[in-house]
C-alpha cells in the first residue's frame, strides 16, 4: 500500500514563512538604503563638475583661438552666461553650443566665490575673464545644494589652465 498524501488543492506559504522573509527584506534595506547616495548629493557632484569641464572648456577656447572670454556667475540665480571678447573690447554671444548650456543642475547654488584680488563674494555677479593665457586669478567657487550642508569647491589655477574639483568646503591656495 502507497501512502498518499491528500490535499485539498490549497497550497502556498505559510504565515510563518512570509513573516520570515518580510524581516530579512527589512534587515536589508535598513542596512543599504543609508548608504545610497541622495539625488541632491548626486547633483551637487555633477554640477561641480560640470562647472569643472566648462571652465577648462573655455581656457582651452581661448587658447586655441587666441580670443578672450568672459564668464559670469549670477550668485543669486546661480546661472552662467559666457560671452567672447572681441578685439574692440566689446562682447559678443559666445557661438560655441557647449558654452551655452547651464552646468549648475537644478536646486544647486552657488554659495560664494573667493579670488585672490578681490576677495569673498556671497552676492551679485562674478566676472572672470579667460584670456589665451588662462584665467587671470587664483579661484575658489564654493557650491551647496539649497537643502543641505555639503559643498563642493571648484578650483581654478592662474596661468596653467588647471582646474580641480574637491568635496567640502576648501579654502586658501590648495
């Protein structure tokens, strides 16, 4: 005689089974989800480097062409608008489509902007020039998410054309 097992065709998990596997779900997330990296950290990152590749974008322009440029940074809106400096002194349109994109993604500020000469500037616009041989003066742009405490320092070298990107908050000559 073959012992059959009868079932009433009902099958599926047990309570204790469910219950079970909800717990390491929960084990899991509680230990992975704070190491992921929010969107606004993301966006800060980017937009720092962004800004980075722009810069570095523009000192190769000027030096390729032989023209100067003309980058100003709106602290308030936290645009960008760049303009090239024609031979008369006056300023026109930057023709380069790369130029006109605004490397600061959305909810990323600019919190101040230190150059060597003129100092710390938390408001208005910054002017900074580009000649054929770089960027005039030593500078620091400080960016931070407007919810948030992080920030990003973009750094720009006289002369070399050397642009870097540092997390925190950096001041003085790095």
């Amino acid at each position: 005689m073959s012992a059959k097992r009868e079932t009433n065709g009902l099958s599926g998990f047990t309570l204790v089974e469910l219950t079970v596997v909800i717990a390491i779900l929960s084990l899991v997330a509680l230990l992975v989800i704070p190491r992921l990296p929010s969107t606004t950290d993301g966006d800060l990152k980017d937009s720092a480097r962004n800004l980075a590749a722009t810069v570095r974008y523009l000192t190769d322009l000027a030096v390729a062409t032989k023209t100067g440029y003309r980058l100003r940074l709106n602290l308030a809106a936290g645009n960008a608008e760049i303009t090239r400096i024609l031979p008369e002194g006056q300023e026109a349109a930057a023709q380069d489509s790369f130029l006109h994109r605004q490397p600061l993604r959305e909810g990323i500020v600019i919190a101040d902007i230190t150059a060597a000469r003129a100092g710390r500037q938390t408001t208005g616009t910054v002017t900074l020039d580009f000649s054929p041989l770089g960027v005039e003066d030593f500078v620091l742009i400080h960016l931070k998410a407007e919810r948030g405490d992080r920030y990003y320092t973009v750094a720009l070298y006289p002369g070399s054309g050397r642009v870097e990107v540092f997390e925190g908050y950096q001041e003085g000559v790095l």
